[in-house]
C-alpha cells in the first residue's frame, strides 16, 4: 500500500508481522488499555543481590527480548557483558531492545553470527547498523523514537522479559540514578519504562551505597535484583564527535540563519521555549539563541534537553526557568543535574510519548534538527546516508517536528559533495508535514503549508527560496546522486512515532 | 471460615462479593499482572481548561466510581463540592473512592441518604463513618490502609472511572503539585495512583501556573482536564487535634519509655530508620529520637512521613540523611520539602505497597505507632471504638507494623476510663503478629515472638510485664468493657494490606 508519505510498503513484512501504515501525523488515534505488567512480591529482608551472571543463568532463556539505556553512549561495556555471558551459557534467539546502540557495540555483530541475537529493535548508530544493512540479521531490525520506544512497551507491543539497567548509584534495594557516583551518566530514565513492564529487572552498579539512595529515578518497587559489577560504563564515552559546536563557517553561518528566523517568526520572547540537542550546528544554535535571550533580556519557560553546557549556561543565566532533561550530553550537565533545582529529569513519555495526554515537544515554540537528507516534499531522513547504509537512529527527531510549533531542519547543501537536499529521501524518517522550515548554507526554505512563517519571515528582509530550487542547485553542482543498488530483503522497519511503519529499509548490494 | 487472626468471616459478604481470608501477615503470593489503564491521546493545541460542571457533566454517570485525595484533611472542599454538583445534575449510585474523608466531610451523608453515593471506600475520620456504623449505606465501606489502596487499584481491584485532584499548583496541562502557590497541602502523592489509573483525570487548582509547573508529582501524560476554582481546601484544615505534641505527663511518660525501649533494642546509631507519624504521642516520640540522636552523635538514614516539623528540625541538624514524604502534616514540612533535596517525596506504593518488590517500610528499624485498642494476642483495632463505632481509617498502620523490624505500639492502658489493653480487640485492624511491642503508662509488653527483644529490654533493665497482666490490671481498674451491641449487617469491610479481609464491622444498635 502507498502510505502517507508515498512509500510503497507491504501489508505484511516477513519476520515482522502485520503492517499499520502509516496515514499522517496525527491520523491515528489509540484505544483499548495498556498492557499490565506482572505483579511483584517480596518478603522484608530478602536480599536483592545477585552475580550478573547468575541472573542471567536464572532469568534469560532463548528467544526472550533484553533491554538496555544508552546513557552511556559510545562508553557503554553493559551490552556486550550481558551478551558474551549469554554466548557463554549457550542461549540463542535473543531480541535485543537497546534504546540506542554506538560503535562500541560492535562485538554485538560477533553474538549475531553465533545466533545469540536474532533481532534487535533500537537505534544503531555505526557499525552494527552497517552490518544489520548486509543483511546479517536473521529478523528486519526494527526503529523506534524514544518516545516510540516508550509507547510501544506500554502499549505492550514489544514485552521486555529481562531489563538490565547500568546505573551509576543504586541502593542495595534498586533505588537508582545516574548522576551520583563516580561513573555519572546523566538521568537513567530511558531505562524507566523497562523497569516499569519488564517481567524481571536487574540494576547494574558500580556504586553501591546506603539505603536509601536518591533521586529515585529507578524504584526499588520495580527492581527484581541489584547486581555489582567494577565496570558499567566509561563517561567519557558520552562526549562524543557530535558534542562539539561546528567550527565550519558555512555550518555556523546556517546557525545564524537558524536564529534569524526564530527572532522573525515572533515566537522570541518572554515564555519561549525550545528543544536543544546535540550536533554541531545546533550546539552552535543553542549557543547563539542564549546571546539573543540576553540581547533581548527575555526570559524563556524551558529548554528540552539533551542537553549540554551550552544550554546550561542559559539556564544559569537566569535566560530560562527551567531545563526538561532526557539525557545529558556531557559532564556540565549531569553537574547541573545534581545542583539546579530547575533542572528537571522528565521521562521519554513526558517529552514524547503519543500515547499520552500530551508532551513537552508539543509545548516548545521551535525546534533545530538536524538530517541526513531532505528531500523537496521536506520528508526528512536521518538514519541512512545516500548509499543505502542504516547508520544512524531516529532519536527524538520525528517526535520534536511533529510538536514544536516551528520545525527548523538544518543541513549543508552537501556533504561530502552529495546533496542534501534531495529530490526523494532514501529513508522517510519525518513526514514533511512536520517540518516546517529547511535551512541550508545557501538558502531558507519554507514548507508551503505554513504561510503565516513565510510571511513573517519575508517581512523580516529573510530570502525565502523554493525548496526546489535548492535542490537543483546541490544537482547542478554534484550531480543527480544515484540510487542506491538494493536487494527485495527488508532489513529494518522505520516506525513512525505512533507505531505505524513509515519506511523500510533494504538490504545493500556488496 | 476463621481467619489468621481468629476472626469468623463468611466466604461472601452481600455487596462486597466473595472475601479472600487473611492468613498471614506475608501468606499471600500474588500472581498475574496489574490493570492495564486506558490508553490516551491529545492533539498538539487541545486546550485542556474545563469548568468543573462541565467535567462532571460530561464524564460522571451513575454508578461510577470516582476518587480524591486527602492532603488537606479536615480542609477539604472538593468532595463536598463535587458532590453536590453530582447531587444537581441527578447522578445516583456513586463510589466514593477518597484516600480518607475527615469531619468536614459530613455533609456526605445527606448524599448518601439521597442516593448519590451508595458506596464508600476509603477511611472515615469521623461522623462520615459513626453514620455508616448506624447503617445508612446500602454497600458495605471497604477499609483500607494507604499502600492497599495503591494495590488495589494498581491489581484493577478498584477502577476508578473519574480522578478528581485538588491541586495547589498546576499549569495548563495538568502538571501539578501541592507544594506551591497559596494554599499548599504537602505532596499530592496519594494521588499519583488515581492519575496513572482512572479512565479520567480532572486536576482542580486555585494556581494556574505557567508551563511547565514542577515537580510533576502528577502529570501531563496522564491528566484529562483542569479544572481552575477559587478555593480547592484551606490548609489550615491540615493540623489537626492529633497534631500537638501531648502535654499529659502519663503520655509523655510513655513517649519516654518508648524511646528507652528502642535504645535498649541496640538499633539506635548510624543508619538508624524510623517511621514518624501524627498523634501526641508519636510526636513525643519524634522530638526525643532527635534528641536522642543529637546525645549519642549518631546520624540516621531516613525518617519516613508523614511528618512534621519535629521530623524536619531532626532532618535540619543534619542527624538523618533524608525525610522520604507521603504527606505533610504542618506548614513546616510543607515548607522543607520546597527548600530542602533531602525531603524526598515517595509515592504510596514505594511506601507501603504489598504488590511490589519492595517498601520503605521493609526497610525501617522502628515504628511507633497508636492503637485505640490491644488485645492480647498482640492484635490492634485502630478503626473502631469500644462502643463499635467506625471512627478512624487504617493510615499505614498495618503496613508499617508489617514492615519495621520493631513495631512498638503505644498507648495508655485506660482512655475515658475505658480499657485500652483487651481480651480482644472490638475490630482487627493489624495483626498481632507484626506488632513487637507495647508501651503503656503502666509498662511494656513484648510479643513472645521475640525473645530477642525480651532479652535486649531486661539486659537494660526495663520491666517488662505480660500482657495479660496488663489487661487484667485495666479490667481491675474500670471492669471489663461491655461488648458494642450490634446486628448481623456487616456495614464494613477491613482489608489486610494484601487486600485479604482481616475483620469486618457490624451495624450497631441505636
């Protein structure tokens, strides 16, 4: 069937199941109730302590679904201890259901090989998504938003029969957070609905200290066993390319432009709020943003992390009320955690659950994102590159665009001299309804169905170009970028946030 | 069919159903999985602002249940406010599903003698419960402490069809807490249960804040509708008669006694863990564990609430590490939990519920706690009063004494020249066998079970008498208390903490 953004999707996808197609943005509305997780138990006194390896002998049995946060990023050691263990006890069929895998995952390719894993529902961000695009994956992988991810556990569509949870403080009953200790990652809370749908979940630590241990952001009401390990995961690991703001002066020249249209748009003023993230331009973004609140002395409500130090700075300038946090994406702000008060650690369903009564991304004036292609239906892509090749996560990128009153897309014209700005996405990750306005290096685009911006932003002397001719522009200069060459096989399912399939993704030739 | 505790309980009680027998204080094992509430959807712009008719008007119908909190205690107005709109509009046959109702409750009644609440469950602090003791309810009231209630509506026990929150402070979406604005009643935590559950959520606030109000004890994801009123509850309303430290010199004795007992038990030093509570002689009792503390230079880990300003001026001298808060019962601990991060607001179920892996409770050295009466099996009745009249709900009273490794239960021997020490107890509200020790003014009793704490009390020299002995020493004082003289109709239901009927209470004759 043709969905919503016109891509061509079976009914059904072998290995997956029946097909919901996606239909727009907002088109499906839920019913029926949540899935109800089992009842707990347990008797005063008992002890929750346990080995890993000993948990895992007891609780994971082939073909069961395990679950891991990614806090950690590039630093995380929890996935492949957990899976070399359960190579070690001989358990096959696993499906892994990380919120986020990165290079330092590569060992998980190994335990694919051996049939240690047969599927893996998250994001792959690098090599285990270059290789699941070979075709390794006896499964098609399967692509969540983080608040996709949450909405799926709750509405039981994937059930998690074993979390693991690598938290940096934990009290010997499970009470669990990220920001103390001597390894922080920032808040544990993409771990949170695991803990709360999980048939049995174990917290992992390397700093066990006394009852109680708080903020609370793992309860020990949900946390079957506390287990003790040296290493969980190395901090510097969270830091990583992305976290640096752009020194190119054509990217922080699209970050300007990014700032010239907020302040046209109106929406800069006392009560803005905005969704910051990582990536070079909009670190830079963020940072520029700050210097105009100031300019201004205007007074936003909230910030929407992940965040940084660039968005600390405003907070602690007084430049905004408070900051939403999900994730932090580096040590000045797991510190700002632990000290501002106003610094608040929100879970994927508060910031983006569909399934709900609402989110944070819907309150934020204006978002800046990033992609990887965009094409000149204003469809975004940001998992795989031009070749074909599953590289990247969706992350929060379709939720943040289908809330914020004003959805920035910002890339380069080309990158590596490939266009950008393209006729067709190779992956439709965001519906083009979503995004409302495209800024390049060479120029600003806006969605056509949102006059109002266009209006706004040609009465502030803002050039406003025809997403078509930008993409002809970053063709006459690289030429038409080819195809890329695919087999029939579908290896990965891009969900839109709703649980609805949006894209597929298809085997690479060699 | 005898239960654990020797009480005769019929295998169904009309309007109740069939019973689930108590057994034993950890006998039940709960097995398959909690409620699966509904699930929710808002569009990005829905206005969520309704007016408090409307809300009913469109979502109350009869025979509905419909719940609320108790924070501000005896300054409630929305139960009463809601009602009479119910009551206006014609709604018959409701369940009334507070977590307690208090004496400015009594106009309740006229609507239950008007058919618009036909069933009652939750604690009846007063006149609400001597009417139901007379009759006036066609359905048994089913009794329950503050981590069943959580229990059961997690278990899908009890579905609650509309939410009805009093919220001090709240934005537009719903995020609220009871901490700030005007008139603050400390955590609105025991509602968090009826927000993450009830097919409607109505958050009702007197201080509509800007997006996004924090903390989010209760929140946007889950929250239907706000509704914005003049007056939700005067926090005067919170301190009570109960809430005066005693200045009977018999009861002092026994706040002193009881604090001599948990020196000689040997658990008073570093890590120490106590459950505070309301009560004059509770409050005694907290004063001089501080002082006690302060004297031996120990510091404690947590002082569970509800508290009060002589649990926080313990915390403010740095002698416990945190307050884990369930509700306030004093401006002071209100205050706290604004300006101190170590007054930690903790839902009911991480408190106390049964269905869980694990409670605050569990963890407590110490709990001292009231009684209106003690047989002398150990047995506590603290809902009904020796003339058989339903005047007191359970609090966390079984669920502490179930918990704390030393469950001392004070009281004087004879109260209004009534014996407080029985043969049996009018009404079994917890069970002998979780309750360790008994202070009176005339001496301590300790359970049998626990020759160890026999030991630790005589090595220190305190006397410890029988407590037969003590029950006959009141008998001979005031002569053995008449028994209430009642009828057949069981007019309510006491659930055990696992939601097992430990007790039932019969209508009494006029």
């Amino acid at each position: 069937m043709i969905n919503g953004v016109g891509r061509d999707i079976p009914d059904e996808i072998k290995g997956y199941g029946k097909v919901r197609h996606y239909k727009g943005a907002f088109e499906y509305v839920p019913t029926g109730n949540r899935y109800g997780p089992v009842k707990k138990f347990i008797k005063p006194g008992e002890d929750k302590i346990m080995t890993l390896r000993n948990v895992i002998k007891k609780y994971v049995k082939d073909g069961m679904t395990i679950s891991f946060h990614h806090a950690f990023r590039n630093g995380d050691v929890l996935v492949n201890r957990v899976l070399d263990i359960c190579s070690d006890l001989g358990i096959k069929n696993l499906r892994l259901f990380p919120s986020a895998l990165f290079p330092c995952h590569e060992p998980v390719i190994e335990h694919i090989k051996n049939g240690v894993v047969t599927r893996i529902e998250g994001s792959m961000n690098g090599p285990v998504g270059e290789a699941v695009s070979h075709g390794i994956l006896p499964y098609p992988a399967v692509l969540r938003s983080h608040g996709n991810r949450y909405r799926t556990v709750e509405a039981g569509e994937v059930h998690i029969d074993v979390a693991f949870i690598a938290a940096p403080t934990s009290d010997e009953y499970g009470n669990a957070n990220g920001i103390y200790g001597p390894t922080p990652c920032g808040p544990l809370i993409y771990s949170k609905v695991d803990s709360l749908y999980a048939d049995k979940v174990i917290v992992v630590t390397n700093n066990l200290v006394d009852y109680p241990a708080f903020p609370m952001t793992i309860k020990q009401t949900d946390v079957d066993h506390v287990v003790v390990e040296d290493n969980i995961g190395d901090p510097k690991g969270i830091v990583s390319g992305t976290l640096r703001i752009t020194r190119s002066p054509r990217r922080l020249k699209i970050a300007r432009t990014v700032v010239d249209v907020i302040r046209a748009s109106g929406v800069l003023k006392d009560g803005f709020s905005f969704q910051a993230g990582a990536g070079g331009i909009s670190l830079a973004v963020t940072k520029y943003l700050g210097e105009a609140m100031e300019e201004e002395d205007i007074v936003g409500s909230f910030g929407m992390g992940g965040s940084t130090r660039y968005l600390v700075d405003i907070l602690k300038k007084g430049r905004l009320r408070c900051i939403l946090e999900g994730q932090c994406f580096d040590e000045e702000a797991i510190k700002s955690l632990r000290e501002n008060p106003n610094h608040v650690i929100v879970d994927p369903s508060f910031y983006a659950n569909y399934n709900s009564r609402g989110n944070a991304v819907y309150k934020e004036d204006v978002a800046f994102l990033g992609a990887t292609e965009i094409d000149t239906k204003f469809n975004v892509n940001v998992n795989t590159h031009s070749d074909g090749l599953l590289l990247h996560g969706i992350g929060g990128h379709q939720d943040v665009a289908s809330g914020a009153r004003i959805c920035i897309i910002t890339a380069p014209l080309l990158r590596d001299r490939i266009p950008v700005i393209v006729k067709d996405v190779t992956t439709v990750t965001t519906p083009g309804e979503t995004v409302d306005v495209v800024v390049t290096d060479v120029g600003v685009a806006v969605n056509p169905r949102r006059k109002d911006l266009l209006e706004k932003l040609k009465a502030a002397d803002i050039e406003v170009r025809d997403i078509k001719e930008l993409q002809e522009e970053a063709y006459d200069i690289a030429g038409e970028p080819e195809k890329p060459e695919t087999k029939d096989r579908i290896i990965a399912v891009i969900q839109y946030r709703d649980g609805s399939v949006i894209d597929v993704v298809k085997e690479v030739k060699e």
